[in-house]
C-alpha cells in the first residue's frame, strides 16, 4: 500500500499517541513496522508521548565492590588446566608484548610435546619462532598462551560485541 496523506496523517497522530510502529502498522493495516519506522524518519517525527505500559526507567543501583566477584574461566573440556586450577598451580608469569627469552624460543624442529607451540610472528619471516616455554599437562601450549588460546564462551561473545558510545 502507499503512503496517503489520510495513513500519514493517521501515522503522525498514532506516534505522538505512543503507539509503538507495531501497533501502528498494525492499525493501518498492509505494511510492516520496519516501513512505519522507516516513514517516521523520513518526517522527521520525534517526540512522542509515553505509551501507558512503559514505566519511567529506574536508574539502577551503584553496586558495592563487595558485590563485584571475578570469576575464575570455565575449564570445560580442558582437564589440564582445570587440574592447574583446581590444585592452585602457580602459573607461569604472564609474558608482555610476546617477550620470550632467546633461551625459551624454539623453531618447529625443536618443538618437542614438553615445549609450548604457540606461533610468534609472521611465518613468512625470518624472525618467526614458538615461545618454547613448559606446556600444561596434554595440552600444547604453556599456561599463559593456553589462557589465550583456550577463553570461556561469555568472555568471547563479550569481545566480539560491537562498540557503542
């Protein structure tokens, strides 16, 4: 259907109504919320009147630090570094910027299943080596690189949440 001057005029009464644009399209029948919404930006309508179902929003309560706990990741399917866990393990100092020492760094050669296999720069390169560090029981990689490599499920899908200001 098309946009009457009548279902534009019926539109800009049911939005400073409050109505939602599903209850709008709804009311005017043959089109759909995203073409309501789409038509109360192209007007340039704005201000609305609250619907009587919305409450005010409730400012939310600051919490306490004693209400913020950290929570140790998920060692689902990782036996070995639930064991490091478990028995407080002391892990290996965490490494900053891949700053592996000459003596640690190994190259695929001198890989052996005792030595970590995370890959350190670009393989095409000739400074391309593995941290070489101590790995964590049947695991690949040391303690530090296999909390990289091996994060809980929340902490992914929190990462890959887009930025919003």
């Amino acid at each position: 259907m098309s946009w009457t001057d009548e279902r534009v005029e019926l539109l800009k009464k049911l939005w400073a109504e409050g109505l939602s644009a599903s209850q709008i399209a709804a009311e005017l029948g043959g089109i759909t919320r995203n073409a309501v919404i789409g038509k109360v930006h192209r007007l340039g309508l704005s201000g609305r009147a609250k619907s009587s179902s919305s409450g005010a929003a409730r400012p939310r309560k600051a919490r306490s630090s004693g209400m913020l706990r950290v929570q140790r990741p998920s060692m689902r399917g990782n036996t070995a570094l639930a064991h490091a866990y478990e028995h407080d393990i002391e892990p290996e100092p965490e490494l900053i910027e891949n700053i592996i020492p000459l003596g640690q760094r190994r190259t695929i050669l001198e890989l052996t299943e005792d030595t970590c296999r995370w890959p350190i720069g670009d393989p095409g390169s000739p400074d391309f080596f593995f941290c070489g560090g101590h790995t964590l029981e049947s695991l690949p990689y040391c303690a530090y690189h296999s909390r990289v490599a091996y994060q809980p499920v929340n902490d992914r899908r929190r990462d890959r949440r887009p930025f919003r200001s």
